[in-house]
C-alpha cells in the first residue's frame, strides 16, 4: 500500500475506517455495551475502506484505448458523423418522428 501515489482513494478509505471506528466507540460510550447496529456499521465501513486502501486506481484513465498520458475522451454526434451505427438513437428519433406525425394528423397545428 503506498498512500502517496493515491491520495485521494487513501484518504477516503482512512476516512471510512475512521468513521466506522469512530461510531463504534461513540456507540459504547453512550451504551455502555457493543450495539449488533453500530458492530455492523463498524465491519462495513472497515472493509469499504480496506478496499478503498487497496484499490490500484492511481495510473488509470478514462480512456478506451491506453494512452500515454490521461487524456479527456469526447465524442460528439456531431464528430461521430451518421447515426446509424447507433441503432438505439436512431430507433428513438424514429419513434420520435412517428408519435410527432400521429399527434401532428390528430392535432393539427
């Protein structure tokens, strides 16, 4: 584990360990005993951020394909050119042009 290369997932994972801890003790201060809620929210929040602390996230980008250094991925409809290959979009704004003509012949404008 090398907190410096992933600060930000680190610090969420210490900060969920620190909570959990945190709520446990409050819950046996104000109780006297260990509550089965506050043991429960104790464990959860332990192992979220032994996760967190253990994630491998620090040379990850957002990019289909690995570039050499981060890059923001857009794409646009309009860069993308035709929108055939996407048949969902193209089945919606035919089903947009249907119920538009169908309302259009009913309701005239």
């Amino acid at each position: 584990m090398t907190i410096n290369q992933s600060w930000k997932t680190n610090t969420a994972g210490i900060a969920a360990i620190v909570v959990g801890i945190g709520n446990l003790v409050i819950s046996v201060i104000q109780n006297q005993t260990v509550t089965a809620e506050a043991a429960g929210i104790a464990v959860t929040a332990v192992i979220a951020g032994v996760g967190l602390l253990n994630a491998k996230d620090n040379n990850v980008s957002n990019s289909p394909t690995p570039l050499a250094s981060a890059q923001a991925v857009t794409t646009t409809l309009a860069a993308a050119g035709n929108i055939a290959h996407l048949p969902e979009v193209a089945s919606a704004l035919a089903v947009a042009a249907t119920v538009e003509a169908a309302v259009t012949e009913v309701v005239p404008k």
